[in-house]
C-alpha cells in the first residue's frame, strides 16, 4: 500500500495564503488582466478590487486606538484559527515581481542614495557564532532587493514616480493580501500546506534568496508573494512586512503571516526584507516612456523540480524469533546481518548467536562497529545522581570484527544539570573522527504541568523530556554534553524523544524525533492530540539546530515513533516512522525538505498483531529491508524488502 504525492511543478515554497480550491476559476486569470510597463520595464497588473475577508491584523484597530488611550478592536497577533475583518478594497495596479538589485541600483545610481545593506536575522536557525550565510548570493541582479528600509522605499518611490510620472507607493497589507490570494480561500494560492516545490522558505534549505520568477505565479499572475524576501507594506501610516522569506520556519507562513509595526521593517535594514510597488487605478493609463516589453521576465517559473520515485516490494523474509518486541537491525560494510541477538553471514539464511546489538549503533571508517545499548537491549538509562555535577557512566560496546567477537567498557559522560537520558539511535561518526550521539531525557528543572483545570504536576517522568547531543573525540571512551537539539514542552504529547541521526547529501545533520504515544487518551478524554513525527536540522556539526518541523506528505501530516533514516546510493532519504501505522516515507532529493511518497507495510486494518519498535537497513544500493515485528505464537521478524530509484527523467526526441 502507497501514499503519493503527484511529482509536478516546483519545489519552491511561497509563503502567502492562496488556495487550490474552486473559486479562483471565478476570478479573471492571470492572461487576460490589464497589465501595463512603464519606463523601468517593470510590469504591473490591474487588481479589481471588491469586498473580502481579510486575515491579516490591522494597526487602524489596534494601534491607534492603543495610541490614543482607547480599547482596541481586534487583537494584534495571528490567529489561527483565524479571525477575519471585511474590508473593502478600490481598484489598483500592483507590479508582477519584487524590486529587483538591478532597478534599485538604477536609482542609487541617479540619485546618489546610500547602497542596501544591513543584517540577518536567521529566523530559521539558533544564533550561532560567525554565521553560515554566503552573502554575494544576495547582490545578482535579479535578486529582489534586501537591506531597505521605510525610508529608502519611500525615496526610491519617490524617484520612480518622478522618471514615470505616475505615482507609485509601497502597497497596503490588505492590497497585498488580496493579491496574494488571488481569489483563493486556504493560506497557499495551492493549498493549505507550504509547499517547496512553489516558494523558497527555510524548508528549501537554499539560505538566500532566488531571482525573481524561479517559483509559479498565483493565477493572477504574481510572483514571489509567498516566501523568498519579507515585503513591505503599509497601514495606517506605519509599515508592515508580508509573505514571509526564505529563512522563515513553516509556521511563519502563509497568506496571514506579516511582520509586526513596531520592529523588523520600520527599524530595520533586513537582507531578508524587500519590497514591490503599487499605484492606484487611475495611473494605469499609457505615458509617452511606457515599454513595450518588461525588463525583467521570470526565472524559470517553475520552481526546482524533483525525480519521481518508482517503489517496488518484495516477498515477505522470515527472520526468526528475537527476545523483545523491539528490533535492532544493521547490516555491516562486509555484507553482515545484525538482528539483535544473532547475525548472519548469508543474508538471512542461517543465524548464530552474538552479543545483545544496542540501540544506537554505527560503523565507523576503519570498520569497528560501536553500539551503545539502552533498556530495551540489555543497557540501562543514564542516571546522574548529582545533577550539579552532571557526571554519569554509559555503556559502550565495540567489534573490529562484525560483531562476532564484542568488547564492552563503561565509559564516563557528562551532561551540566541532567537528571536522566536514554539512548536511542541516533549515532553517527563525522569526518574529523567526532561521535555524536542523541540520547532524551530530562536536565534539573525540566517540569511542565499539565495543560488543565488542576494544573496537576505529570507522574510519569518520561513525559515532557528533551533531546540533547553528546559527543565524544576519543571514540566513545568519554562523552561530553554538545547541545539541546529540541526542547518543547507543548509540542507534543511527551515533549521530544526517541531520536535518529543522519548526515544529508547537503552536508546538514538531521534529527527526527517521536513526541507521542499514538492511541493514548490522556485523563481528560482527549483522543486526537497532536502528536507529530518532527525533524530538525544542523548546519555546524550539531552546535545550533533548527526549530523543529512537522512533515508532510502531501497533505498527511506524519506521526510515529522509532523513526530510522538512511539513504540509498541514489541520495534518496528514506525515514521508517511506527504507530499507529508502520511506514517508510521518502524525500527524493536527500535533504527532508520535501516528502513525495510514503509506503504502508502494516496498517490498524491487520488482523496480526504488530510490534511498533522496528527498524531498517540497506541490503542493497537501492533496497532497504524493514524489519516488521509480528506475534506469531511470539514475537517474529518479517523482511520487508522495499527497492527505491528514481525514475530516469523523461527527454525531448527531435522535432
């Protein structure tokens, strides 16, 4: 059984909020509006105004009456749900694309204003020291221009009114959200996830904006509304910033998200910041400097393009018994198998016994296999007595041989502050010779109440932990405490914990985390919690990390615990996801930014019982076998043998 998602379009992640629903086909398309080019060869579109809902706050409710010592109307944040004002809008024109560095270097130019420039604010990433952005991407000419503020839009539209003669303005944020709509009623003109296949945002992971043009237009013709550069907008005499950009995690997104009056746009030279033009109806009619043709045309229009993935199953292997319902399965460079407590030298046909496999385990390069066990595979949790002086021990287990000779040591770890952590998966080995390892738990002061009435203290300790990251530069023998990798309370049910770790063909480690049980109702009868599979990323060897996101498959939202990632020999990222359901979802470019297919081994619907705690490896380039955990009379392994490539891309034949 599959879940797909249809490989079209680009992968590009606007952020504004229009819709892939039926009323846009009311709405006059993009190919007969009134457009017209002045004599900077930027090209604006006529905006039939009329009355909507409008979702974006609005300082005339807010502000002012706040100013003059009056109750405000409407609350000033976003709401989502959302709460909705009607607004009527006049006729105006708005320009196709975003200022480009190539105009605003025309009027720096005529006018002797000072060059753009300023600074980031990484939205999308922890601070960190230095920084990991390559600023020349941000000067090519037909970059939207970044590092304004109020003050140069308002001189540069200044400049442009008088070289055109018409009068150009910033636009209102309900002018830019009606536009960015496009008659269209989710918070994508496409539907109501982001989407980076349609608009640059931090899940495209690019780091820096893109020419103007390279995602789809809105059906009324716009580009660049959703994500790539903050645009700024007025209201009621102040500046506001709309559409987000591409360091912007998936919840600033959307047709409603803006950046607030009092901070970013009105203070601020940001290189995340750009702004396009607007003018009303009546400049719309034709001057002797108009063009014929615009200066600037779309960079592709299409967004980046990913493979489409063919996925094959194969027959079902028996595997035999193992002792738990929890599997731990690895498959070594020399082709040997790993399940637990047995391994095998011929793929599967005969078994011998060996040492207990934890569950966090890895092959380094000189071929010693390193695993660190836990509860489930005969280790114990990590408990620091004295949480001032975060010292522990941890057990370590070593082969240079496949794991038919093991070694084990107990190794010393410190983590500042911690009561308890577990390991999980999650150990990978860097190019310098570094281990890292993610293990959940709880520091000294990690205490979240229950969200209810009673606000009663959780009796149960593994409920609201954090994932963390230790490192060690002696090959396991000592490990320091390196990073919080997440820590959110309210994110899910149990907070964040069991925990897997990889390295991605971009370079970024990611880090996919569980943060509920599934099926679990907790004392106040709530059934659906939201309880989503998250994923993380770190640009700098697990010093800073990203705010954690939840993935999508088209419009399905993953859930699950004991999340295993690997990659094939086609650079295609595959995460085994368990509970409720058991799956293998795949990213086809590696990188986790977006999800194209998923594949279902096991549903509620069986009529055999299956056990959540699975795993999986490569048995080939493109093969990966799921180990799925059936009780037969006692608990079995079942091989699933899953093949996945890529597609080779379809070519033109001569014309």
């Amino acid at each position: 059984m599959s879940r797909s998602l249809p490989m079209t379009a680009a992968w590009f992640l606007p952020l504004v909020i229009c819709a892939l629903d039926a009323p846009w086909l009311r709405e006059t398309p993009a190919a007969v509006r009134k457009t017209f080019v002045n004599s900077t060869g930027i090209r604006m579109i006529s905006v039939k105004g009329k009355r909507f809902d409008a979702w974006t706050p609005s300082a005339k409710q807010f502000y002012l009456p706040l100013k003059n010592g009056k109750r405000p109307t409407a609350a000033f944040a976003l709401n989502r749900p959302r709460v909705t004002a009607p607004v009527t809008l006049k006729d105006y024109w708005l320009s196709e694309f975003p200022v480009t560095n190539r105009l605003y270097r025309q009027f720096v130019k005529a006018t002797g204003h000072r060059e753009p420039g300023g600074r980031l604010v990484n939205f999308y990433w922890r601070p960190s020291n230095g920084g990991t952005w390559n600023r020349e991407k941000f000067q090519a000419d037909q970059v939207p221009v970044t590092g304004v503020n109020n003050t140069d839009i308002e001189a540069f539209c200044k400049w442009l009114s008088t070289r055109d003669g018409r009068r150009y303005r910033p636009p209102t944020i309900r002018e830019f959200e009606f536009a960015n709509r496009a008659g269209t009623s989710t918070r994508f003109w496409w539907g109501p996830q982001p989407d980076v296949r349609k608009m640059n945002f931090g899940l495209s992971m690019i780091g820096h904006p893109t020419p103007v043009g390279s995602y789809p237009p809105n059906p009324w013709g716009f580009y660049d509304m959703h994500g790539n550069v903050w645009q700024f907008c007025t209201d009621a005499g102040r500046y506001s910033a709309m559409g987000s950009a591409f360091n912007c995690p998936r919840r600033w997104t959307g047709i409603d998200a803006w950046g607030n009056f009092y901070e970013g746009p009105n203070t601020m030279s940001l290189l995340s910041t750009g702004f396009r033009v607007a003018c009303d109806a009546d400049q719309g009619t034709s001057r002797p400097g108009d063009l014929k043709k615009p200066a600037v045309a779309p960079a592709g229009g299409t967004g980046p393009q990913f493979p489409e993935l063919e996925i094959t199953v194969g027959k079902r292997i028996d595997m035999g018994t193992i002792p738990t319902n929890a599997a731990f399965f690895m498959v070594t460079g020399n082709g040997t198998w790993i399940l637990n407590n047995k391994r095998s030298t011929d793929r599967g046909k005969t078994w011998h016994p060996c040492s207990q496999l934890g569950e966090a385990f890895c092959q380094l390069k000189d071929g010693t296999v390193i695993s660190v066990p836990s509860v489930d595979s005969g280790g114990s949790v990590v408990r620091f007595a004295d949480p001032l002086s975060g010292k522990s021990t941890l057990q370590v287990k070593t082969s240079s041989d496949n794991w038919k000779t093991v070694k084990t040591r107990t190794s010393s770890i410190h983590v500042p502050l911690a009561e308890f952590f577990w390991a999980v998966r999650g150990l990978v080995e860097l190019d310098d010779g570094r281990l890292l390892l993610t293990m959940y738990g709880r520091l000294n002061g990690d205490r979240v109440r229950e969200d209810s009435p009673v606000a009663y203290e959780m009796g149960n300790p593994w409920i609201k932990t954090r994932v963390i990251m230790v490192q060690s530069k002696d090959r396991g023998r000592s490990w320091q405490y390196l990073s919080t990798v997440s820590y959110n309370p309210q994110l899910g049910f149990e907070g964040q914990n069991e925990s897997d770790l990889i390295r991605l063909p971009n370079g970024l480690l990611a880090a996919f985390m569980r943060t509920g049980i599934h099926g679990y109702i907790d004392p106040h009868e709530r059934r659906n919690l939201d309880q989503p599979l998250l994923v993380t990323w770190s640009a700098d060897n697990g010093v800073n990390w990203s705010e954690p996101q939840r993935i999508h498959v088209g419009e399905r939202t993953i859930p699950g615990i004991y999340p295993r990632a690997l990659l094939t020999s086609q650079g295609v990222l595959a995460v085994l996801r368990c509970r409720p359901d058991g799956s293998v979802i795949f990213s086809p470019d590696g990188n986790g930014g977006f999800w194209s297919d998923e594949h279902v081994h096991y549903d509620l619907g069986d009529r055999v019982q299956h056990a959540s705690m699975q795993d999986m490896a490569l048995i080939g380039p493109d093969t990966i076998l799921v180990t799925d955990i059936v009780h037969r009379g006692g608990w079995r392994v079942e091989g699933v043998p899953i093949t996945v490539r890529k597609k080779p891309k379809k070519t033109r034949g001569p014309r």
